[in-house]
C-alpha cells in the first residue's frame, strides 16, 4: 500500500487531476473493504500510534502551522479565521487525545441495533454497518483532519479529505501522523487519504466525478462551501449548514447566571460554529437585564447591535438591521433584540435561525420545556453555553461537524453517524407462501 500512496502523491502535480482523483478513489474503495472487516483492537492500535506520533511531531506540526498562519496573515484572512486555523501546544495536544478517546469509544460497526422474531420464525436483527468511503471537504481547521480520520477509521470507514489550501502544510504534517498510526496496526495506508493538490478542480471532482467510489460527503466550512457542495454533489450529503446561534434570556433568568452564559456562548471562541450570534432578551426583565448583558458584552470587546428597545436602553448599542438577525458573524459582534417572551423568542429563531444550535436562560422549568419542544434546532440547551456544540464535550470523542440535516445524522457526527444499517434475516427453510 506504501507504493500506492507514493505513486499518488508523486502526480499531485500533473495536469491529469481526474486520472489522479480517480486512482484515490479506487484506493480509498480498496480500503473500505479492509477496514469493514477489521477488527476493533486494530483499529485502535492504529488510532492510539496516529496520537503518538502527533506528540512526538508537535514541533513539526507546529512548524507547517506557523508557515499556514504566515500565508494567512499575508492573504489578509479575518482574525476568526486564523484562529481556526492557528495551531499551538494545547491545541496539538487536543487532537492526539481526541485520538485516544475515539479509540476508547465502543466500536458501532456489527453492533446489532434492534432483533425480533417473527411468526413464522424467522429471526430478524438490524446491525450497524459502514457507510463506506466518506468524502469530507473542510476549510482552515487542520484539527478536522485527525478528527475526521480517526471517525472514519473507528467507524470503519476509508476516508478521502480535502483540505483548504490555507491549512495544507498543517494537514500534511497532522496526516502523516495517522498514516504512521495505520501502517504500524498493518491496515492500509490510503483508508485515510489527503488530497495531494491545492487545485480547486479537485472539489468539483469529488462532487461530481467519484460518485463511483465516495459514498457520502461531508463539506464542513463557510456557507458557500457547503451551498456549492449541496447544490452540485451527486452522492448523499451529511450537512452542516452554519450557525446562526441564538441565546433567550427569560423574565426568571437569574442574571448572573444570564451574564456568564451570554459572555461565553459569544466570545469564548467567536469563530467556532456554536457561537452564539443573536441575543433575544425577554422585554419583562430588559430594564434591569440589559443594562448588565449589554455593558459586558461591551467590556470583553464585543459590538452590540440592537434594536429601538434596547437602544433606548444604552446608546453604545448601533442600530441593527434586517440583515443582522440572519448573519453569522464568526465575529465579535452579536444582534441583540428584546422580545415578548417566550413564544416570540421562538418565532424569532423559527424565522431567522439556522437549525443549528439554540438556548433558553430561565429557572421556570415550564418555560424551559416550552423552548426544548418547539425550536427546532440539532442541538436546544437550557441553562447553557451554546459553545457546548461540540462532539467532544458530548462525550463522543470528536466529531466531524454538526448536521442541520433531519435525514440520517443530525447534530455532532460522531462514529455511530458514520453507519449505517443492514437487515440480518435467519431462517430454517421458510419459504413465502
């Protein structure tokens, strides 16, 4: 397999881009199979070696890193977007344990999920399988790569990943690290494979031209990635929209607490998709509420824009638009609009909201049940940060984005999201009368 992995990269250079793509994805097939099969211990003997390496690589890691942000500053991109995709210590130190935990995570594939009998006694059971080979297209976070291998690879699933050019020396080196990880547990190489090419052709191939080989693709990025990826993907797509993250503080909230959660659901990480970007506040506690929440958000270095209530409230406020409450900023900017209750909170998030991830502040539980039931969102919190939005902190070990989907996966995809199931029917001679 080592000599498929070279010949491939040799050519990331040619012209032939489609007779390229086309052998990564015959590899990645070739793989699929093994991995269907492999054994759990194996796989994660090859996560716990990819985690090794990355320690024992940090500072080549954070090398590749430092010349990605280099590029980036010089291209001009926003400060959200270099902190996606600045690397350092800690956050190296992050992904090798998200390695560990994925490899501590109970194994979906062969897992039966339901099984019954039936009259005529046949024994019927359904049992978690690999989807397959997963396409994951994502832009500046090098962290996906290792994230979405290690899924891939604890799922049974070979991986083919394309990468934004902003992070491509990062990822190489991060990428590495899990084929060491592989070819030490003796599975193949190219279950998880790094698009050797920054040409932007290379998307549209995997959209369009490898539905023969990918089973389902992940695009994980800015709004017109994942438009372009749904508009023109000719095999299923596991989407993750964007995050257009609202807090509702209630009349009970109790302030304090309303205060800390705003302060993190916004400015935490402002450029993660679980930040928060629209702030609803109940118009029977706004007298005494806003001026707190407001002054704040202002001291931690966040614009606040609102409308005539809250205005009216505090002049450092600029006056939002209609434009404001459907904007994800990944910024530190945040809509504030002051609300009849509850019910309008939730028509507010019904109209402007992104399926994605919303919280309600409040101590009356009725309130609280109220909200959990009736927005419709992956992912409702009460009492809590938005910025929870994330498979780690679920307890799934990482997570290959947050689905705004209904069908199939919707929330963090973690391992089980990354199976599907097949029919396992057992009989003594039945035949259909």
């Amino acid at each position: 397999m080592t000599s498929v992995v070279t010949s491939i990269a040799e050519r990331a250079d040619s012209s032939d881009l489609h007779s390229l793509m086309q052998d990564l994805g015959r590899a990645a097939v070739a793989a699929a199979e093994r991995l269907a099969l492999a054994d759990s211990s194996v796989k994660d003997q090859a996560l716990l070696a990819a985690a090794a390496a990355i320690r024992a690589r940090a500072v080549a890691i954070l090398a590749a890193n430092a010349d990605d942000m280099r590029d980036g500053e010089a291209a001009g991109m926003s400060g959200a977007l270099l902190d996606r995709l600045s690397l350092d210590a800690k956050r190296v130190e992050a992904m090798a344990r998200g390695l560990e935990e994925v490899a501590a995570l109970a194994d979906p594939v062969g897992v039966t999920i339901a099984e019954w009998t039936r009259p005529n006694g046949l024994r019927i059971s359904r049992v978690r399988v690999p989807l397959g080979v997963i396409g994951i297209i994502y832009e500046s976070r090098p962290n996906v790569t290792a994230d979405a291998g290690a899924l891939c690879l604890k799922s049974g699933n070979a991986a083919i990943l394309r990468g934004g050019s902003d992070s491509r020396r990062s990822s190489a080196a991060i990428h590495a690290c899990l084929v060491e990880g592989l070819k030490s547990a003796g599975l193949p190489a190219t279950a998880i494979q790094l698009v050797p090419t920054a040409d932007r052709a290379a998307v549209g191939e995997m959209l369009g031209g490898m539905q023969q080989f990918i089973d389902v693709l992940v695009p994980r990025g800015g709004k017109s990635l994942v438009a372009r990826v749904q508009a023109e993907a000719r095999v299923p797509v596991i989407g993750h929209l964007e995050g257009n993250c609202h807090v509702y503080v209630d009349r009970d909230a109790e302030l304090d607490m309303a205060c800390r959660i705003v302060i993190n659901a916004k400015m935490r990480r402002t450029g993660v998709c679980g930040a928060a970007e629209t702030l609803l506040v109940d118009r029977a506690c706004a007298p005494w509420h806003l001026t707190s929440l407001i002054s704040e958000l202002i001291a931690a270095g966040c614009e606040v824009r609102g409308d005539d209530s809250a205005r009216e409230i505090d002049d450092r406020v600029k006056p939002a638009t209609e434009a404001d409450w459907s904007t994800e900023y990944l910024d530190a900017i945040i809509a504030l609009r002051v609300v009849d209750g509850v019910d309008e909170a939730i028509a507010h998030i019904a109209r402007y909201g992104s399926s994605h991830t919303d919280a309600i502040v409040t101590s009356n539980a009725a309130t609280a049940e109220r909200f959990l039931q009736r927005v419709d969102s992956a992912i409702v919190l009460h009492n809590a940060s938005t910025q929870f939005a994330d498979g780690g902190e679920f307890g799934m070990g990482a997570e290959i984005g947050i689905s705004t989907d209904r069908f199939h996966a919707r929330g963090p995809v973690g391992v089980e999201q990354l199976t599907s199931y097949k029919y396992v029917v057992h009989g003594a001679g039945q035949v259909r009368p």
